[in-house]
C-alpha cells in the first residue's frame, strides 16, 4: 500500500511542478481609449448635488448633478468656501494643454479627473487647470 500512495504522490508531485503551456499568440495591444465628448461619459459625476450647497473637491472629479439633471461643478470663487454651480458646456475628457479651439470659457475634465478650462492664451485656445 505504501508503494502505492507513493507512486501517486510522485504523480501529483510531478504534474504540480511541469511547467504551463507556452502560448504562440501574441499578446493584443491595449484598446485605445474612447473617445468621450459630452457629459455622458464622464466619470466621477456625483449625483444629487444641490444648487448653491456646500461642496468639498474644487480640483479633482468636480462636476455634479442635480435630481433634475442639471449639470453643476463644485467652485470656490475669490476664494469663499466651495459651493455648487452651474457649469458652461461640459465637453467630455480632454488632455490639458491640447487645443479647445472654439469652445472658449467651457469645461471638460481630465483623464485623472482633473477640472479643466478652455482658455485663450498667447493667441492659442488650450484645455488648462480649472482650480487657478
């Protein structure tokens, strides 16, 4: 009995330690990231914001909306304590520093969930910081 509970250990023991099959595929490149140009695909929208209530994120994941769908974003204007707004033309997930030409004064946010602004600079209109 024991040469038999051996041999089936060494079994186990064997198939336990063999190495697994090497695949010939290749490996697919990762998808490129969709394109998202409008509110709806934005993450990190927070639901239930309040008109003028108090806020707490001023620049990171800043937009909200109301419970009638109004779009609004958490601000802190001259420096007051952050209260909910309602936003410009939000336009998706944009990089900062590419181009907004055309969409002056709107907002987007960043791939991080930074708030970002379309703003005219040395005669050039780019996606920058929002919170400055």
């Amino acid at each position: 009995m024991r040469i038999v509970v051996a041999a089936a250990a060494g079994l186990v023991a064997a198939g336990l330690l063999t190495a697994p099959p090497v695949s010939a595929e290749p490996v697919p490149p990762e998808p490129a990231p969709v394109e998202c140009n409008e509110p709806s695909c934005v993450p990190g929208i927070m639901p239930g914001a309040v008109l003028g209530a108090p806020c707490g994120q001023t620049t990171y994941y800043v937009f909200g909306v109301t419970s009638w769908g109004r779009l609004v974003f958490c601000g802190s204007p001259r420096r007051y304590a952050p209260r909910w707004f309602r936003t410009t033309e939000l336009r998706g997930v944009k990089v900062e520093g590419t181009s907004c030409s055309g969409r002056d004064g709107e907002m987007a946010q960043a791939p991080d969930g930074l708030f970002l602004s379309c703003d005219a600079r040395d005669g050039a209109s780019v996606w920058t910081r929002g919170d400055i």
